[in-house]
C-alpha cells in the first residue's frame, strides 16, 4: 500500500520505518528540514535501539523515503498522523495545535477514498471534532493509538500486543485499509478492536492512568515500608504472584518519567475536568504526587548518606535518561534529582550510556562524563538512577577503589544489596531497609 506518515518524530520515524519494512510504500513528511535529512540518511535525531538499521534498509529498498513537502502524499492512500501532544504551557491540558495543523496540511491533497488515521495521543472528543473536516474531502477518519515503549518501538510496531480502530459507524472501508496496513500482525495472531472514536482515544490513556497508578501504588507501599522498616521488594515480590495483580511494573524506586506518562495523566485529567467528571480520576493527582514525592525522597537520602548537607560533596550520578535503552530526559527523573542536588550546592558529576547529548542539550548547566567510572572517581556518594544494564553490572569491588567514600543510593532496586555490602559499600535504596 501507499502510505504516508505526518511527523517524523520519534513516533512518526519508527511508525515510517517499520510499515516500509512490512512492504508498504511509504513517505515521512516533517517541517523540520535537518530532521528529514538526518531520517534520509538512516540516523534518527533520537536513539532506539534497531531503528537506524531498519531506516537504512527501508531506504535501500526504495519503500521509504522523507521530504517536507507535504503534496508528495498526493499518491499515498492511508496517511498517518503521528505528531506531537505535549503539555500545554501553563495547563495540564494537552496542546492540539500540531495535530490540527497537520489535518489542516492534509485537507488540499486528500481524495475521495482516503483515509487519515490518527495516530497521536488526543483527548477524548479530538476524533468527533476533525472528522467533518476529513470527510468534507471525500476521505475519512480513524484513530488508531500507538501502544509504544521507549527501547522496544520497533518490535511494538512490527509485532503488536493488539490494535484498535477507532471509525465511524459502518465504515467498513476504513477497517479493511488498516486490515490491509497491518496485514502480516494480524496474520501473526494480534488481536484487534474495532470501536468507536471515543473509546479508541481512551484506550491509550485508560492504560497509561493504570500503569502510573500501579507504578505509584508501589511506591506509596515503599514509604510505608521505610517507616516500619519492611522491605518494599520482597512485598512486591509476594502479592505479585496473585494472578490478579501481576509482578510487572511492581518495581518501587524513583517512579515514572518521559514524554508519555506524565504529561498523558495530566492531560487526562484536564479533560475530565472540562466533561465534568473530574471526580472520577481525581486519583490521579494522588498518582501524579506520589510519583513525585520519590524525587524528592531520593534527594533526602542523598544527604542522609553525606552526612546532611550535599553542598560542596562530589556526587556520581548514574543515568540520566528517564528509563534504559533510550536517551530521553523530558520528564526525567532522574535529570530532575541531579539539578535538585546541584541546586543545593552538590559538585554533581553525572554519566549516561546515551543521554549526554540530550542532557547538555536540555541541562548545559550540569556537568556531564563518558563513564561510571569517571563519574565515581573521588565521589562522596553515588546515586544509580537509571537502571541501565551497564550500571546494574558494575564491580562493587572496583567502583570502591573509585570512590573517596564508597556510599551508594539505588534508586531503581536494581542493585544486590547483599554484594554491594560485602564489598564495603554503605547501601540505601527507596523502600528498604
């Protein structure tokens, strides 16, 4: 098929390489010309992991190609509309404007037959307010949220856990295009929901409410346990094998980060806020806090393991991105605790496998190293905040000898306790004892 996709961010890059990889014709359109010409050459401005090898053999192919010139979809059939949603400045509420400037790009170059899939995370009631616009061309509309995680973007798309087409009432053209689109997962046995708009908006934002949720239901558990002296681990461990509760995402530590999470349960609740059932998902703001107060439960023991006071201590952080495998930092938290503490007069030194560029990018002010090891050389204390596997497979014996005092707060629980204290390291984490 003939596709096309709006916005070749990191959403929209990914989405464009793996349907061209699936056999599909495809064209990436953006505004941002260095962005397109860094995408033309197979080197996404972002890292993950197995996209620049799959950019460069789409390319080859000649089944993948990016242009700014939005009338170069005039031969595609299914446009894509993956841009940007992110928090509006001053509000909780999610900003429209690229997803209605990108409907607005497409409406002189649709055709009778079309169709514009929406893509992009929108509040519920986005699809019903655009679908007149797209179907005033002779095209229609569906919305069909992504359901990707940051280090695993290409598997997602290319094997997806389910779809979901959200269209209008009897458009049976609708679904057999995106039957067609996502022929070979839907031959592998994804399932797939045919709904309405509404219900295919919520579904990406009812999931990402629950995940938060049950991320910050641990961490509330994890400061009971501090102050009665249980270990949030094995807690986790322990209701996790109640099938209806699961192990996954029980892991207490410094809490949720990224582009997605947070700002998807803000908007969430911005929008139930202006439908008026703002009390349904007032637990959000609980979620939202609690995640939160982990930040700032980090920075405290921080200054528990120097002694009280991190001014003028030499701090390693470790990790700066807001989750492994990947080198976002909007959101991060664990960027945030490293400003936190430089805020306080703490000679910070901090280290990531990917995110330096994006860190000096978006934090120029915090000074950044090449290694673990550079970073814990001389270090008063040093914080794990990112659980990337380089730093979950750190020699406790060979950091000490690094390290001016071998103390060290694991911030992800992803540390042996029991390892890191045989090799005479002082070891505190959020929830243990």
């Amino acid at each position: 098929m003939k596709i096309s996709v709006i916005g070749c961010g990191y959403l929209g890059a990914v989405h464009a390489a793996c349907m061209a990889e699936l056999g599909h014709e495809v064209i990436g359109i953006d505004v941002d010309a260095a962005k397109i010409a860094l995408l033309a050459e197979g080197h996404p401005p972002f890292f993950e992991p197995g996209l620049p090898e799959l950019l460069l053999s789409a390319s080859a192919s000649g089944r993948l190609r990016f242009s700014t010139d939005v009338a170069q979809i005039a031969e595609a059939r299914v446009h894509f509309v993956a841009v940007g949603t992110p928090q509006l400045e001053g509000s909780n509420a999610a900003d429209l404007r690229f997803v209605d400037a990108a409907i607005e790009s497409l409406l002189p170059h649709l055709k009778p037959g079309d169709l514009v899939v929406g893509k992009s995370t929108v509040p519920v009631g986005t699809a019903a307010r655009l679908v007149g616009l797209v179907e005033s061309t002779g095209a229609s509309l569906a919305w069909n949220p992504e359901f990707l995680r940051e280090g695993f973007a290409v598997k997602d798309t290319l094997a997806p856990d389910r779809l979901v087409y959200g269209i209008a009432p009897g458009d049976v053209t609708a679904e057999a295009l995106l039957d067609g689109v996502y022929a070979s997962a839907l031959a592998a046995g994804s399932p797939k929901v045919v709904t309405d708009f509404a219900t295919a908006e919520l579904v990406k934002v009812s999931a990402n409410a629950f995940l938060a949720t049950k991320i910050s239901f641990i961490n509330a558990m994890a400061e009971v346990a501090e102050a009665t002296g249980a270990d949030v681990t094995q807690l986790a461990d322990a209701i996790g094998y109640d099938a209806r509760i699961g192990r996954r995402f029980l892991n207490a530590g410094l809490g949720f980060g990224g582009g997605c999470l947070p700002k998807d349960i803000r908007a969430f609740m911005a929008r139930a806020e202006e439908l008026g059932v703002d009390q349904a998902l007032s637990f959000l703001s609980e979620v939202d806090g609690i995640n939160m107060r982990r930040r700032e439960r980090m920075v405290d023991l921080a200054r528990e393991v120097v002694g009280g006071d991190v001014a003028g201590k030499r701090i390693a952080v470790l990790g700066l991105a807001f989750k492994p495998d990947s080198d976002d930092v909007r959101d991060s938290p664990a960027l945030d605790v490293a400003l936190r503490l430089t805020e306080l007069g703490a000679d910070v030194v901090a280290t990531d496998p990917q995110a330096l560029e994006t860190t000096r990018r978006r934090a120029p002010q915090l000074v950044t190293v090449a290694s673990a090891q550079e970073a814990a050389t001389g270090a008063d204390a040093v914080l794990l905040l990112t659980e990337w596997r380089e730093f979950r497979e750190l020699d406790p014996v060979a950091l000490a000898s690094l390290a001016r005092v071998p103390a060290i707060v694991d911030g992800r629980n992803c540390l042996d306790p029991v390892q890191w204290r045989e090799a005479g390291w002082t070891y505190r984490a959020l929830g243990r004892p």
